[in-house]
C-alpha cells in the first residue's frame, strides 16, 4: 500500500504544475511540525526559512532507525544547488537544482500507441471553506479535497478515495520552484515477471481548483480495498524570530560523501581513499560473482 500511495502522489502532483528554478527572498520563518501516518510512521519535520535560502529537517520517531533517524536537507538557491546531509557520519553532498519545466520539455513523448494498459480516470476536487486563520504575518486558508481514483479493467492502480482536510499558506518559490501549467495526463507502469511493461494512462480531471500550499495542519483519510488509513499533520511551533545563516551552510568538520559508480552518494562513508579502495574490491567480488554465477 505505501509504494501505491507513493506512486499516485507523484502522478498527482506531475499533473499539478510544471515548475521552474526562482531565487525567492524569504522572510525568517521556522515551521515545526508532527506527521503521522496511522501506525506505520511518525516524525518530526522543520523547515527554516531566510532570504534565498531554505533547511529542511526530519526526525525520524517511528519506525525506529538505528543510525541516521535525522535526514537534513538545504537548498542554496541563489547557488542553484542543494546539499544533504547526514550528522551520524558527519558527511555531506551537493547536487545542482533542477528545473523541471525543462526536464519534461526535452523528455521523450510517449505516442498513444504506447499506452498499452488500461485506462484509470482521476477526479480531483478542491475547495476553499472560506475559513482564515491568522498565524504570525500569515493567513492560511481551509482547503477541503476529494481525490477519486477509478481504474479501467487491467489497470495497475487500485480503485482508493482519500479526502484531504487542512490549512495551509502560501510559501512561493519552497524548493526554489516556481509553478506553472499543468500536464494533461501522465502514464503510470508496471512489470510482471518477464512480461512486458504496461502502461496505465492516467486521466485527471479537476473539479474544484482550490490551490493548497504549505500544510500547517492536515488530516489525510484514505480508502483501498476496504481498508482506510488516516494520516495528520499537526503544527507544534511557527515562529517569525531571526534564523542563523550558519544552519544553511555546510557544518565545519563535514567531509564529503563517498560517490559510488553508479554516480551517487553513499551517505553514510566519507570520500576517503580507504573508502573508494573498500567499494572497489567490494564492487569487484560482486561483479564476479554476478559472471560465474550466470556462466
């Protein structure tokens, strides 16, 4: 259920907007929140706010890590570049800002005849209450949503309600985005053994278009095969107060992050030359293993 939860939020929020890179200017802000998800997860989330620059932080309560329950993101955007990093290994990596409007504009066009799995019709309604709340310098708006997912015979994505109810404000420019038009459709797939791929074709339809934003407060109720799982937001701290600059900078002592071949990070090691001579040899006995166990 998680990854189908995953996978239809993503597919909800390509249909939302195009998005592009900006450089906002912020004022002060730390938002601290508590998130649930029913039984299965809970954390604590911050974000901190100033000028250009954004940090985000999650603590990890359920389920229980044992070495890296706190995951720390910042975006430079008058750098173009974010940066993770990880306080148990005390290491760090950068990664350039995309600008997903071009991304998709240079990504390959699916031709209808590749589409060929089942039809699944989504229909979204969103709707201002009316209701304000006042918090600091802010007014958040009561939004009330309504997302149907209706899947043809053969569809991959099961057939789920979930209804949405929160409060929310308006953070223009969060991850140094800018939104943008929407997408008509997007196509969703999947493998089965060694069958070929099928491609769902996603059609969203939009009721009510109320703009939702950044949640303070939220109640999540979702319903698949009979089963529903409610996950909340709630706000513990939203504070106005000067934020220190040195919390969106690379902490001193950090290293960089070991980079594996396939072009990542491991998150967990430094870039040390004990390091790249360790996944070496440990890239090695696996690609050796990988030749004689298929000779």
């Amino acid at each position: 259920m998680p990854s189908i939860i995953a996978l239809l939020s993503l597919l909800l929020l390509a249909s939302a907007a195009l998005t592009s890179v900006v450089v906002p200017n912020y004022k002060d802000l730390t938002i601290r929140t508590h998130r649930e998800v029913g039984e299965l997860s809970s954390s604590i989330d911050t974000l901190y706010l100033k000028g250009p620059r954004e940090r985000s932080e999650t603590r990890v309560e359920k389920p229980a890590a044992s070495n890296n329950s706190i995951h720390i993101g910042i975006s430079q955007c008058d750098q173009k570049q974010s940066i993770a990093l990880n306080p148990s290994a005390r290491v760090y990596a950068r990664f350039p800002i995309q600008d997903w409007a071009e991304r998709i504009k240079r990504a390959p066009h699916v031709e209808q005849n590749e589409v060929s799995g089942a039809e699944v019709h989504v229909t979204i309604d969103s709707v201002d209450t009316g209701e304000r709340k006042s918090f600091g310098s802010f007014t958040a708006r009561h939004v009330k949503t309504t997302t149907e997912v209706e899947p043809g015979p053969g569809a991959s994505l099961p057939a789920s309600t979930e209804e949405t109810d929160g409060w929310y404000i308006d953070l223009p420019g969060l991850g140094c985005q800018e939104s943008q038009n929407g997408i008509g459709f997007v196509w969703s797939s999947s493998r089965l053994g060694n069958a070929p791929a099928r491609h769902d074709r996603i059609n969203i339809t939009h009721l009510g278009t109320a703009p939702h934003g950044y949640a303070l407060e939220q109640v999540i109720k979702r319903t698949e095969d009979g089963r529903t799982m409610v996950g909340k937001i709630e706000l513990l701290e939203f504070s106005e107060a000067p934020v220190d600059a040195k919390l969106f900078e690379i902490p001193p002592g950090y290293s960089p992050a070991l980079r594996t071949p396939q072009g990542g990070f491991d998150m967990t090691k430094a870039d040390t030359f004990a390091n790249r001579l360790a996944q070496f040899w440990a890239e090695l006995k696996a690609s050796a293993q990988r030749a004689f166990g298929a000779s």
